[in-house]
C-alpha cells in the first residue's frame, strides 16, 4: 500500500524537478556538453568550445553561459581535420528576442546588433582564439559560419552575468524535503488506518 502509493508522487517528482533543466538544454542552440567536453555542431562538423574569464575565475572553464561581466577569452578547437581549409567566420551579436534566429529586418541590420566580428578566413593550425569585454551584463548570441560549398551556421544563445536557475544542490534539498513530507504524510495516515 504504502509504496504503490508513493511511486506516483516520485514519478511526478522527477518529472516536475526535470522541466527547468529540458528548457535550459534547448535554449543553447549548436553548443552541447559530450563526454566533459564542449561541442559546437555546425553543420556535418564539430569544433571544442572553451570559454575564460582570466580576471574572474582565473583558469576555471566555461561551457555556455558566461558567469560575470568583464574580460572573457573564448578558443574554438577544429575536431575535424577537413575544417582547415574552410573559411570560418565568428560573430557575437545582441539577442533582441529572436531566439537566435535574426528576422528578414534584421538581417539588413546586423552590423547594429553585432558586439564583435571576425571576418572569414581560413584558420589552417585548427583554432580561432578571440577576447572580449563584456561591459554589461544581458542576453547575446554566437554565430560560427563555415564556408563549404555552402554556409553553415551554428547559432547558440548565451547569457552573460546573469543569475542561473535553480541550483542543482537546491533541487536536491527541494526533493529531500518533498519525499520527507510525503513518507511522513503516509505514515501517518497508515498508522490512523490502523488505529481505527
């Protein structure tokens, strides 16, 4: 009774503690966290992502969104040895609410939104290394175009400065105290059917 009783309330547990981690997921686009390592898709291709903040957080990497304002250095590392010859042009620009896709008007507009712009150009030794001052904190989004036969575009959204979601250390404690309730909820009301 007891545990048939609770699998459907850890079931929507799970469910209910999952969603804000299903939004954040999709929300980032081309840039994928694998196997500890930060992945850009572009197209067929792949390039290893790094992001720095030398001022702020000495060494300690990022993979999508950056933590504070200032000074960030950010490498993008070729995987795939055919990139090479392949012009590759980077762009940072300010998200207006497109979710990363720029609208017809917008195109016309780009060089307004752009923050930063590394024209094409082929990067034979397989890594493009930029810095950037972040002066304000706000909501951007990275453009990577690869030049084969045709241009490919990786777009990922990004924040800079602004508070996460929920801590995941949160999450934890918020289901600790939600399954401590319901056993002791439960308990409760089996030992009053047993008393009656």
């Amino acid at each position: 009774m007891f545990s048939s009783s609770l699998k459907p309330a850890l079931v929507g547990l799970v469910f209910a503690l999952s969603l804000p981690f299903s939004s954040q997921v999709a929300a980032h686009g081309g840039l994928a966290l694998a196997d500890d390592i930060c992945k850009l898709t572009i197209g067929p291709f792949t390039m290893h992502f790094t992001g720095y903040q030398p001022d702020a957080t000495q060494e300690k990497e990022f993979c999508e969104d950056i933590p504070n304002t200032g000074r960030t250095v950010v490498a993008l590392d070729y995987i795939e040895e055919a990139l090479r010859p392949l012009p590759t042009e980077v762009r940072i620009i300010r998200d207006t609410g497109s979710g990363g896709e720029p609208a017809p008007d917008e195109q016309q507009k780009l060089d307004e939104i752009t923050i930063l712009h590394i024209p094409p150009k082929v990067y034979p030794n397989g890594s493009i290394n930029f810095e950037y001052n972040f002066t304000q904190p706000g909501k951007f989004v990275g453009l990577v175009t690869v030049t084969d036969k045709e241009p490919m575009v990786s777009r990922f959204p990004f924040s800079v400065g602004e508070p996460k979601g929920m801590s995941p250390y949160l999450i934890i404690v918020i289901a600790a105290v939600i399954i401590g309730a319901a056993v002791f909820f439960l308990r409760g009301r089996k030992s009053a059917g047993a008393s009656a």
